[in-house]
C-alpha cells in the first residue's frame, strides 16, 4: 500500500493512494497522431475517495530503462524512465470515464502508454501498451 505521512510527535495526516493500478489497458483507434487508450477502475477496496486517471507516455526511443517491481500481491509492476522533457502526461478529472485518446502524437512512431489512478497520491503504473501511430495519409 502506498503511503504518504507526515510525522510528529505522532501521525498528522496520512493520504493512501489506490492500492492496485487500472486493470486491463488496450490501446486502438490509432490514426497518425493520436492512439485511444480503455482500461478498467482498479480493483478492490480503494482508501478515499478516487478523483481522477493519470496517463502517461513516451515515444518507445525515448524510453531509457525499465524496472519491474513485485508486489507483496505477487503482481509485478512496471515502471518506465523516459529521457528528461519527453514523459508527458495527462489528468482525467473523471472518475466515470476509462477511455481517452491521445492526441498531438508523432506520425508513424511507436509509444508507451500506461495509466495510474489517484486520490490525494497515485496508485502504481498500470502495465504498459506498445503502440504505434499511422503514416500520415494511411488508414488502419
């Protein structure tokens, strides 16, 4: 469980973040500047209230390491590094919606995508897609 406190004497305040990352990401609808990503909520019992999505990516060259970590769960999770300025991201303020596509993409260029969910922090890094825009002027 990811924690975030602030210590005293004793404990002032304590935020936890979703435990488990969205579930079951896919990526489509790709045309040559924009992929579409889906995912599901993440599972189970989720401390506070959640608020939003956060979905990161990076252009696959960029992407500089890779760790996975495994859970207590025994579910492995990947976290991504990307070159200084090129991990971009965007906030869902929308607890309801679990699709969204990115836009303002590179022609013809393969990315990793992945996405977090958070309530006053962010849960881990869901698993990533590989995924590649279009050339321009072709369909899929």
């Amino acid at each position: 469980m990811h924690e975030s406190c602030t210590w005293s004497n004793r404990p002032i305040s304590c935020h936890l973040a979703p435990p488990r990352p969205p579930a079951n990401v896919t990526a489509s609808n790709t045309t040559s500047t924009s992929i579409a990503l889906e995912w599901d909520p993440p599972e189970g019992h989720i401390p506070g209230v959640l608020r939003g999505y956060r979905i990161f990516y990076a252009r696959a060259p960029d992407i500089i390491n890779t760790t996975i970590y495994t859970t207590v769960d025994n579910e492995d999770i990947t976290y991504h590094i990307a070159r200084d300025m090129t991990l971009k991201n965007v906030t869902i303020n929308d607890v309801y919606l679990t699709e969204y596509t990115v836009t303002g993409l590179e022609p013809y260029t393969r990315y990793f995508l992945w996405v977090t969910a958070f309530t006053v922090s962010d849960s881990p890094n869901s698993h990533a897609v590989s995924w590649a825009t279009e050339e321009d002027g072709k369909l899929n």
